[in-house]
C-alpha cells in the first residue's frame, strides 16, 4: 500500500513536471523565444508603430528571423522596439542594416523589416541599436492620395475650360481647315525633298573633300603635289616681283611725263615754240600744204611721163619684170 502511494506521488509530480515544461514552453512559444537554440536581442527606435505589438514577427530579407519582444515609450515622439533575433542569422547582419516598419501582405500583421544595406560595415552585436526609417501611414497614404484626386479633379477642370476655349477659336478653326492640311503636308513632303537633297549635297561633299585628301582629281592634286605646291609659291613671287618693276616703271614714266610737260610749259626748243607760237604753226601748216602740192603734181607728171611716147617702152618693161618677178 505504502508503495503504491510513493508510485502515485512520482507519477503526480511527473505529470506536474510535464504541464510545467508545457506551460513554460507555450509561453515562450508565444513570446517568439526559441526554445531549442540561443537568441540574441537588437533595438531599434520609430517615431510610429502604426499598430506593431509584441509578438509580431522580424524578417530579413523576407526570411523569418525573429519577434518583436518588447516596446516601450522613450518619450512622446520615440519608441523603442526590442527584438529577440535567431543567433544563426546575426553572421549575416551588419551594424548598418536599415530596420522598416511594413505588413505581412497587403492587410496582414504588422512586422519588422531588416534590409541590409550595399555598405561595408561591422557584424551586429547583442543590444545593438539599429538605424530606423519613417513609416508612411495608411492614413497618411490617403490623406496624399485625398489630395492628389482635388489636384488631378481641378487638372482635368482647367483641361476642359481650355479645351472648349480652343473648340470654339479661329485657330481651332484653322487648324481644322482641309485646304490647310494639305498645304501642310505639301511643306512637310517640301521639307522632307529638301532635307534630302540636302543630304545628298552633303555625301557628295564630304566624298570629294575625301578625295581630295587623297589627292585625286585636279583639286586633289593641287592641294598634295608639292611640286605644283613649289611651282605656285615661284609664280607667286615672279607676279609680287613683276608687280614691283611695273611701280617702279610708272614711277619713271611718271616722273618723265611731269619733265615732259614743265619742258612743254617752260622749255625751249621747236616743240615747245611750235606748241606756244601761233604763226610757226601757221607756216608749218602751209609748208605742209605746199609740199603735199608738189607731191600730187609730181605725180602728175610721172603719169604723163608714162605716156609719152619717149618712155612708153621703159614702163612696158617695168611692168613686165614686176608681173614676173610677183609669179616667180
């Protein structure tokens, strides 16, 4: 009997044992701790939980790597989040990870975001305190999106009054005009001929300034042929030379017609006196007249001479020699 009741009292304090561990093990469960393994703690600060409680989970890099432990107010715009991380995963987390304050899905829970940062920096260590980033509300989401619907309302508004504006305006008018479309398009297709043609000037340019580089063709020869290149540079200096002896000729031939004329006005000699003197050249004028007097009778008389019978015969033989001297 006796040991039948120390049998019972073990297998109470057994089953007490058992629902203790259970118990413990539930609680720690719903704490997020791990049983099984080490965990570690790191903090962070937000001006705005937005509904994140105790217990909601922390992800890294979308992979589950924790709990949210505990929250407390630092002061009225701060709060503190301490999370419980899983010691496997803190090789992986640098002291500048950035902590964010997101939803499981589009309407889930709230949690903890870790997203590394491309930055070297040192491994975390327990106690840490992490760099946060403001969380945009869902209320301030609509207040923007409230706001953006009135900008866009009175956008559209304003599109409509300038649109009716324009509906009813000559140049709404104008521009509807077919006779004007088409002279349009005839521009544009001008335009478009033009630019080509255009293009074309341009290839054929740039193909003969080619060539020329080459030096092909004339031009091309011109501007490479260092002979020719020599033989323009003489030309060139023949002409400056050539055009040196020309001023210097018209200077002396300046300087002989300015002698010429202050000998012609000052001089002595028949020139001048024949210029200055009225009746020398009265006289040289009747001299001229009487000798072209004596010469038209001179010649008069060669031609009776001909024909008188006395030397008839010496003219026909003149004649004869020079018709044969003209054939030979």
């Amino acid at each position: 009997m006796a040991k039948t009741e120390r049998n019972n009292i073990k297998l109470g304090l057994f089953v007490f044992a058992g629902l203790l561990v259970l118990v413990i093990a539930f609680y720690m469960i719903g704490n997020g701790s791990n049983i099984l393994g080490r965990d570690f703690e790191v903090k962070a600060r937000f001006n705005n939980l937005s509904g994140l409680m105790e217990g909601n989970n922390v992800l890294f890099s979308g992979i589950h790597a924790g709990t949210v432990k505990k929250i407390d107010m630092v002061a009225d715009t701060i709060i503190e989040v301490t999370m419980q991380i899983d010691k496997k995963v803190q090789p992986f987390i640098n002291k500048n990870a950035l902590a964010t304050i997101g939803t499981e899905g589009l309407m889930g829970n709230k949690v903890i975001n870790i997203e590394p940062l491309p930055q070297p920096s040192a491994k975390i260590a327990n106690g840490d305190m992490l760099q946060s980033s403001k969380l945009v509300s869902t209320e301030e989401m609509m207040k923007t999106l409230s706001k953006t619907n009135d900008d866009v309302a009175a956008i559209a508004k304003a599109l409509k009054g300038t649109v009716l504006s324009l509906d009813t305006s000559e140049l709404f008018s104008l521009l509807n005009d077919p006779e004007i479309s088409r002279s349009l398009k005839s521009s544009l297709s001008d335009i478009n001929k033009t630019t080509k043609n255009a293009n074309n000037m341009s290839s054929v340019l740039n193909t003969i300034v080619e060539n020329m580089k080459k030096g092909k063709g004339a031009a091309g020869m011109f501007l490479t042929d260092p002979v020719l290149a020599s033989n323009l540079k003489n030309a060139v200096e023949d002409l400056r030379q050539t055009s040196g002896n020309a001023k210097k000729m018209t200077a002396k031939l300046a300087s002989t017609v300015d002698g010429l004329d202050y000998d012609l006005n000052n001089g002595k000699g028949p020139i001048p006196a024949l210029l200055r003197d009225s009746n020398m050249t009265q006289n040289l004028i009747k001299g001229l007249y009487n000798l072209q007097k004596g010469t038209d009778g001179f010649s008069d008389i060669m031609e009776a001479t001909k024909h008188s019978f006395l030397f008839r015969g010496y003219f026909k033989r003149q004649e004869k020699e020079d018709a044969k001297t003209f054939k030979e």
